[in-house]
C-alpha cells in the first residue's frame, strides 16, 4: 500500500458493524446526498456497482468528470492509482475509495525507486508512462498516456528522440508496431490480459465462426493478432454497438460486458479463454475487492481516503497536463452519465 492511502482508525465502523438486511443501495444513495458526493465506478467494476454509480467509464476520464462536478466528495470504485489520479485533478475535494488493498499489478511491477534506476540507464529518453502506475512514478515520468492516446502521443514526439515506454510491456509492443518507432520497454503487464491464451482464442472462435474479436493494447501479440478490432476498453464498447454484427469475443476484463449487455441485450459477448478453457482469468481480483458494503463504509468512515503531498501532487500534474495538452486533438475514450 502506498503512503497516499490514509485508512480508517479503528473505532470506525467495520463490515461486522453493518446491520443484516440493511439496504445498502438506499443508505449509500442517501450518503451520497448528504455528503454531496459523486460515485465513480471503472467498467471493471461488478455491474451492481457500475448501476448505481453516477459515472461509468474509464479512468481518466471518469477523473475528469468528477472534477468538472460540484461534488464535495469522490467515492472512486476501482483501483488505487486510479483515486490518485481523481486527487491529483481535484486536490481539493475529497476522494474516498472503498478498498485500499484494490491495487493494479502494472503498478506492483513498477516501484518508484526501480523506475527512478531505469530511467536513469536511459538518461537521453523521453518517459512515456501509461496512467497505471502510482503518483511517484507518473512524478519522475515526461508525458503520461492512456491506452486510447497512447499511439497518437508518442507519434507526435520527435522522431529523433528515444522513448521509454512503461510499465505495460504489451501496450508499448503495439504502440511501437503502429508508430514505427523504438521503444526501451519496462517488462510489467496486466495479470489480466496476460492470462488470455491464444491456442482456446482459435477453438472459441472455430466454434463462432461469426464472432468478432475485440482485445484491449495490454494483451500479449498472439492475442491481438486475431482481433478484428484493438482499442480502449470503452472504444471496444463503441466497436461492439457499432458494428452489425451479432456475435463478439471479448478480450478484456469482463465486467465491461456488463455495459454492452445492456446497451445491446440482442447481441452475444462472450468472454475470451484462458488457458484451460474455463477459467475466470477475465476477472479482475484489484477490481472484486470493491463490494456495497464498503461503498457505504467509506461514506461513513471518511476512509480510505486518498491524500497526496502537495509537491508530489504537483510533479505528478506535469505530465498529466502535457498528456491533456497534446491529446487535445485526440479523440478521449469517454465516462457516460449512467441511465441506471
């Protein structure tokens, strides 16, 4: 856990405290009424928890939202690095999430002091860090990318200049494959994406040979190389409701399906394969720790709560800025207001 997570003292209330039978959706929907906060949920979330959030979406995007609102409060149900980066935008609102444990093996792979060693092998770069990485790393880092900038970003960096590329291994591989260019690669990747296996990909798809293949940058190549479409997790949502066709392979999280089910109930998402065929390797075990029980605690309990050092919140806007600043062109893989 990073020092930017400040958890509830212990005569706070506590799972055991919560009254059997106690409507969690009513008393968080009244919490976040008397406390003027807004609910942000990550597609990756479970979908009871994206139905009653105010925004659904992914995570930058979601941060800015929150920051364009008059909400005192932030309750931000996803991962760690993600209530970081909602601090790092409105430092001077509140920002609650409801696990402290709920991290991200990009950022596990990443430590700031192993990146600040890595960075300092390639004196002559330019850092290109996507936003899974905690507010240390994104403070030694140039320009910060999302999986939906990540290919326009680097293409607008001179083409003189070497780039390092971290922590996902897999997003940078694509991204340098579809710009050209050479990039000194951090070996992280997601736990998720890493498990989805190639060899069941092809017997799911000779069982649905109608199936289209939707995979997200983080999955290995043997993965995106039978994908029909690789982008964003909320512009493989806008492929899936675009497209004509009826059948799709989802290779990302799962819980995304959850949207695309409800936005196109006449369409099948099926999630891609693990390595046995069978498994939840779709699922993410950071995301699972979110649950309504803790939505409701952290409203009470004011905890966990992100708080970030002013100077470190600072150094971690710069390349955040340069990022907003160079995408403005860029189309942003958007956060929706939620009809639920």
């Amino acid at each position: 856990m990073t020092d930017t997570v400040v958890l509830p003292p212990a005569s706070c209330l506590t799972e055991a405290d919560i009254a059997p039978g106690l409507d969690l959706v009513a008393e968080i929907g009244r919490l976040r009424k008397e406390r003027n906060a807004v609910i942000l949920a990550h597609y990756y979330q479970d979908g009871e928890i994206q139905d009653l959030a105010d925004f659904v979406g992914d995570s930058l995007d979601l941060s800015r939202k929150a920051a364009a609102t008059d909400a005192d409060v932030i309750v931000f149900c996803g991962v760690r690095f993600m209530g970081e980066v909602a601090k790092i935008l409105s430092p001077g609102k509140t920002v609650l999430i409801p696990d402290a444990e709920a991290g991200c093996s990009l950022e596990d792979a990443c430590q700031p002091e192993d990146f600040r060693r890595y960075r300092q092998r390639f004196p002559d770069h330019v850092a290109v860090t996507y936003i899974n990485c905690s507010a240390e790393v994104k403070a030694l880092s140039d320009v910060i990318v999302t999986s939906s900038n990540a290919e326009a970003i680097v293409n607008q960096l001179p083409a003189d200049k070497p780039i390092l590329f971290a922590p996902d291994r897999h997003l940078g591989a694509y991204v340098a494959r579809k710009t050209g260019r050479e990039l000194a690669l951090w070996p992280g990747s997601c736990i998720i994406h890493e498990q989805f296996s190639e060899r069941e990909l092809i017997k799911l798809k000779v069982r649905h040979p109608e199936a289209k293949v939707a995979a997200h940058p983080e999955c290995p190549d043997g993965i995106l190389k039978h994908a029909d479409h690789v982008g964003s997790t909320r512009n493989i949502l806008d492929f899936v409701l675009g497209s004509a066709a009826d059948t799709f392979i989802i290779a990302t999280e799962k819980h995304i399906i959850h949207q695309m089910e409800k936005a196109a109930p006449g369409k099948t998402f099926l999630a891609a394969p693990g390595a046995d065929g069978g498994c939840d390797c779709a699922s993410c075990p950071f995301m699972a720790k979110n649950t309504l029980e803790k939505i409701y605690l952290c409203l009470r309990n004011d905890a966990p709560r992100i708080e970030i050092p002013e100077d470190l919140r600072v150094e971690a806007l710069k390349p955040l800025e340069r990022m907003l600043e160079m995408s403005r062109s860029v189309p942003m893989s958007g956060a929706s207001r939620n009809a639920a």
